[in-house]
C-alpha cells in the first residue's frame, strides 16, 4: 500500500480523490434519493415507501406537464440557436479580425460576471410596460402607447437568455476559429475559393467543435432554467423548473418534482445526444 | 470602450487576408457588428446603478433628480445586513473548500499520470452542464434525507460543488506553466516533501491559488437557485434580492443593492484576471 502511494499512479489517484469523490457522492446520491423518491408517493406530510408508476403516469399523462416540458426544449433551442448566431461574428472577428484579442475577451466577459440574478431583473426593467425602452421610445417620439408585446412571453426569455449565455458561446467558437491552421486558409484561395465559398467549406466546418461545445452549454442549462422564465416569461413563458419548484415548494408533493426533475434531465440528455449527432454529421457533410 | 473604437482595422494574420487589405478601405462591418454587441451586452446591466441614483421609483425615462439615499436607506434594514453576513460566510467557506479540492486534484491532472484520470477531469467539470433547478432539487432532498436541515453548511455544500470547476480549471493552468524541474532542483538540495511544497510549488502558484478563491468566491457570491432551495431561513443575498423584487416600493433600494454587487463581483474578478496572469508571466 505504501508503495502504491509512493508510484505516480497512486499519487494522482490520492490526490484527485477528494474533488472526484465530493461531486462524484453529490452527482450519484441525490440522483440516487430522486429516483427512490420519484416511485413512492405522498400525501400531505406522510411519505408513502410503497414502490409505485403513479408519478410517472401522471408525468406522461399531464397535458400541462408534456407542454410544459416541450416549450422548455423548444425555448432553449431557441435560445441557443439565437445565441450562436448572435455570438459567431464576434468569435470570428476576435479570432481574425483584431489583435486586441484579450482587451476583447475581457470585455465580452465582464458582464457575464455579475450577478445572474441581477442581470435578468435589469432585463425585466428594460422591457417593462411602464419600463426603460417604452419610456425612451415614447419620450423620443416614436410611439405613443407602450409596447406589450416586450415583456411577459416566450420572446423576452430568448433574449434575455441570448444576452445571459453569450460568453459561453463566444468562447468555445473563438477557441475553435484560433486553433484554424491558417495554412488551410491560404491554400483554399490559393486554389481559387471565394471568400464566401472559404468561409462554407473550410473555416465553418472547422469551427464545428466549437459550435457544438457552446450549444451544449448553452441547452442544457436553459431547459431547467428558473429565473428567467419567472421574471420576465409571465404565464406564457413558463418552463419546466418553475414547475418543479412549484412541486418542491407550494405544492409540496416531492415524489412528483422527483420524477418531473428526471423526466426532464433524460430529455435534456437525449435531444442533446441526438444533436451532437446531428451537428457533427451536418459538419462532415459540408467538409 | 474607446479604444478598440479608434481602432483602425488591424493588420491580418494571413497572407490571404492581407490581399483583402489591398483593396480599396473596405467598410469593416465586423467591428461595427462587434460594437453593437458590446452595446447590447453592457446597455441592460449599466442601468441598475444608472437608476439607483434617480430620484424616483419608477424605472422609466425621463429621469428625475439625483439621489444617494436609497443607497443610505440600505445601512438601515437589518435583515438585509444579515444576508450579508450569510452570503460572505458562505463564499468564505466555499472558495476556501474548493481551491483545496481544486489544488489537490489539478495538480494530480497535471502532474501525474494515472487511470481514471480522464474520468475524474471529466466528472469534476459534470457540475457546469447539471441544470441548475435539479443540483438544488435533488441535493435538498438528500440533504433532508441525510437529516441534514436547510441552513448555510447545505448552501455551502451546494455551492462547493458548483465552485469546484472554475477551481479545477484555474488551477489546472496555473500548474500548467510551473516548471517541474525546479521541484526536482530542490528535493536533490535536501527538501523534504512537504517542504518543497510550502518552499517551491505553493508561492510560484500563489497567484492561481489567490484568482481561485476570489473566482470561486465570486461564484458562490451571486448564485441564486442553489441558495433558494438550501438557505431554509437564513436567506443569502441573492436570496435576500428575489424576495425584495416583488415588492414595487422597494425597487430603488435593490437598484442601489444590486448597483454595489455588480460593482464588488467586477472588481474581485478584475483583480482575481490580475493574479491570474501574473501566474501565468511568472512560470
């Protein structure tokens, strides 16, 4: 044993035990306790142990429950799709267009680094009835009824998502684009390419990688996402965790959040399995 | 913001980009695109302190006179100070807890090999991409299960665990750029292993250590959903805001609130960038 410990296999195990171990009992045990939880049922204070798929039925079955869940897939699509868009110009102008590239960098990050909190509820004032846009328009003289259509829906959680994520996109894109073998470039003008042409067939699928790694940061999260949809989603804005909270929390019924939060962490997972499929096969192709 | 503005479009790096440079001054719609964003990006969070010196409760244009004492009126509410406290104990403690386990285990990724290595790397990052909503529901229900009642230790426990990534990375580039043989140099001339350790590793990446504690900190400092689940009756700050947000009257005063977090979040991790680099440029 004490020799073990002396190899650099043992050293490693050693001291890597501790973080493994710690996220490695709070990963396996709650989702452990969910499970057991997600089979019993309670009523009132009074935790029923007997092993049952009511919850689950009442999951599958829930109208509100299946609408719930997919209008969280469907916003956080969004989300991510908007927000790689929105991010790609700027990852591709840091990695080619500058040499600031960490002024830049520090810049895009900046914002990102208070409060998550904070930032949603500012987003909540800029788009309020009586809020910081109407009130500018109006006072510019550009309308002259506040606009309702800014705050309380699906598009206000896009956006202010969009501007909540875009460092996680930025990044991994602008890792990608910097690792583009410039060589590569050269030789598809030298080989008579367009930009444009450069730009689909060389640069774009190169960047895949990347694209990937920003969406899967930017989807998983958003699908359970809470503070957006409650601040600034209104009743047609809602998402799966306000429903989740709702069990935890008010309605305190456990066994059902249990199984509402594992229904929706294995959506999470397929519809991000299957896209990185998707993404990578999409980007073979056009290679 | 103003430099990069005055910033001409700057040299390209290939010799195809620079064929593009040849031509006649092309409008360089890059830059304004990136402008715009930068815009989009600080616009919406510029405005909570903006407002908090308006002397109005309402956040609407045209603004009213300037004020300081909603920032005053913060001195007052004792509970909020209470939050405080609570939310400085916790990012204590857990930037304190997760830079060791951050230490220990980037230095085992860097330094050594062994298996499950890839394993391990792979499932301390796992806390980043867990949804929020299911860390806090799940670990509340382990955490009662265990009879554990929701106070600051679980809030702290919580944040640890989605602390510990950003620890691991900082700290696995700080001991990316340390020199192993200077390790060596001083167990030859006599060290012992603990010795070399406090002597050599730990000041050249004391900078990584100080970026980890205050980025960790900072982490812990501003998380809300782990914190609402866990916190039970001891409200953290970000906490302490939600429940303030409903209440219209009260709006000003979180403005001011929220003003001075975004100031104090910036400086710590301008300052965590600094330590940060200095590691870096010392290696």
């Amino acid at each position: 044993m004490a020799g073990f410990l002396r190899t650099e296999a043992g050293k490693g195990l050693v001291l890597s035990a501790p973080a493994s171990l710690y996220v490695g009992f709070l990963v396996a045990a709650p989702l452990g306790i969910l499970v057991a939880y997600s089979f019993w049922t309670q009523t009132y204070v009074e935790i029923d142990k007997t092993l049952t798929w009511a919850n689950y039925l009442e999951a599958a079955t829930d109208p509100l429950v299946r609408h719930l869940l997919l209008r969280s897939i469907l916003i956080a699509a969004a989300v991510t799709a908007a927000t790689v868009a929105l991010a790609y110009p700027i990852a591709y102008f840091i990695a080619f267009r500058t040499h600031k590239k960490t002024l830049w960098l520090l810049l895009i990050t900046i914002p990102f680094w208070s409060s998550y909190l904070l930032r949603v509820f500012s987003w909540k004032l800029v788009l309020g009835f009586n809020g910081v846009m109407n009130s500018a328009l109006i006072s510019m003289g550009l309308i002259t009824e506040p606009l309702t259509f800014l705050l309380y829906n699906e598009f206000a959680v896009v956006l202010t998502l969009a501007h909540a994520w875009a460092p996680f996109a930025i990044l991994p894109i602008y890792v990608s684009l910097q690792k583009i073998d410039r060589s590569l470039l050269e030789a598809a003008t030298d080989l008579g390419l367009t930009k444009l042409e450069r730009f689909i067939r060389v640069t774009l699928p190169l960047s895949v990688p990347g694209i990937i790694a920003g969406s899967l940061i930017i989807f998983i999260p958003t699908v359970g996402d809470y503070v957006t949809p409650s601040l600034v989603g209104g009743s047609q804005g809602k998402m799966v965790a306000n429903l989740i909270q709702v069990q935890f929390g008010p309605a305190n019924n456990w066994p059902l959040g249990a199984t509402l939060s594992l229904v929706a962490m294995a959506s999470v997972g397929f519809v991000a399995i299957l896209f990185v499929i998707l993404a990578t096969a999409l980007g073979r192709r056009i290679r | 913001m103003s430099t990069p503005v005055s910033e001409p479009l700057n040299k390209p790096l290939s010799a195809a980009a620079s064929k593009s440079r040849r031509r006649p001054l092309r409008f360089p719609w890059l830059l304004v695109y990136a402008i715009g964003y930068l815009i989009f990006l600080y616009l919406p969070v510029l405005l909570l302190p903006l407002f908090s010196f308006n002397d109005g409760t309402i956040v609407a244009f045209p603004m009213k006179g300037f004020t300081l004492k909603w920032y005053a009126q913060l001195g007052e509410q004792d509970t909020l100070l209470q939050a405080m406290v609570n939310s400085l104990i916790v990012g204590a403690v857990t930037a304190l807890v997760a830079t060791s386990l951050g230490l220990f285990a980037a230095r085992a990724y860097v330094r050594y090999r062994f298996r499950g290595r890839e394993l391990s790397e792979g499932l301390v990052m796992l806390p980043l991409v867990i949804p929020g909503i299911i860390v806090a529901s799940s670990m509340l229900v382990l955490f009662i299960s265990l009879g554990l009642k929701p106070s600051l230790t679980t809030v702290i426990l919580g944040h640890v665990f989605v602390a510990l990534p950003f620890a691991v990375s900082i700290m696995k580039s700080a001991f990316d750029d340390f020199d192993q043989s200077l390790e060596e140099a001083a167990f030859d001339l006599g060290e012992s292993v603990i010795g070399t350790f406090r002597r050599v590793t730990l000041p050249i990446v004391a900078p990584g250590i100080v970026a980890s504690l205050l980025v960790t900190f900072t982490v812990s400092f501003d998380e809300f959903v782990l914190a609402f689940f866990l916190s039970g009756n001891q409200p953290t700050l970000p906490v302490y805001i939600w429940s303030q947000i409903r209440f219209p009257a009260k709006l000003p005063n979180t403005l001011a609130l929220g003003s001075l977090l975004l100031l104090a979040s910036v400086l710590l991790l301008l300052t965590a960038e600094y330590f940060r680099r200095r590691s870096a440029k010392s290696a």
